[in-house]
C-alpha cells in the first residue's frame, strides 16, 4: 500500500499501448489523486476519459471531485451539470450535486 510512484510509472506503461483506454486513464487520476500528487494532472486523466467514454458519467463524477479538492467551484459544477445530464437519477450524482452546493455554499461564508 501507498506505492503511488510504482503505480503511476506502470499506468503510464499501460497508457503508451492503450492512450485512450477510459479505465486506465481513470485509474491513473484517481492515483494522482491519493497520491497527493499534481490534480492537474489527475483532472487531465480524467478529462481523457471523459472524451473516450462520454456516455458514462463516472469520469465526470472523478472530475467534479479533483476540481472540489482543488478549489476550482466553477469548473466541478459545469462537470457536474454534464453528468447529470448522462444520469439525472444515478444515486452518486445526485449526491455529489448536494455536496458541491454545500462546498459551494461554505466558500461563500468566507
């Protein structure tokens, strides 16, 4: 556990054979992500899937997350508003929706 260096070295082995594999590249992010690594370049993973797997939201989902831990509201919520689009009823983007209002909403506060 926590061999994020290990783990990203080999994604990006993965990724030469197969760049625009939607799984690969989300695994990648969410390392990036755990690893406390650059969300730059997590939300740019994530960004690539969603651009090889448009009709599933949970690249999208990944990508309203790493935009929160980073501050930028604006950006979540257009990514949000385009996975409630693919999944208006899925139960995670519902959820995600009421969190990013709450952060939001607390970001006004200050």
């Amino acid at each position: 556990l926590g061999r994020f260096e290990e783990a990203r070295d080999l994604y990006d082995r993965a990724l030469e054979l197969a760049p625009d594999h939607p799984d690969l590249l989300m695994a990648k992010g969410r390392c990036l992500v755990h690893s406390d690594d650059d969300l730059s370049e997590a939300a740019i993973c994530f960004k690539k899937a969603v651009k090889a797997a448009p009709e599933i939201p949970d690249p999208l989902l990944h990508l309203v997350g790493c935009y929160m831990m980073d501050g930028k509201y604006n950006k979540a919520r257009a990514a949000w508003r385009r996975a409630d689009k693919i999944a208006h009823e899925d139960p995670e983007v519902v959820e995600l929706g009421h969190a990013l209002k709450q952060a939001e909403e607390e970001e006004e506060k200050e």
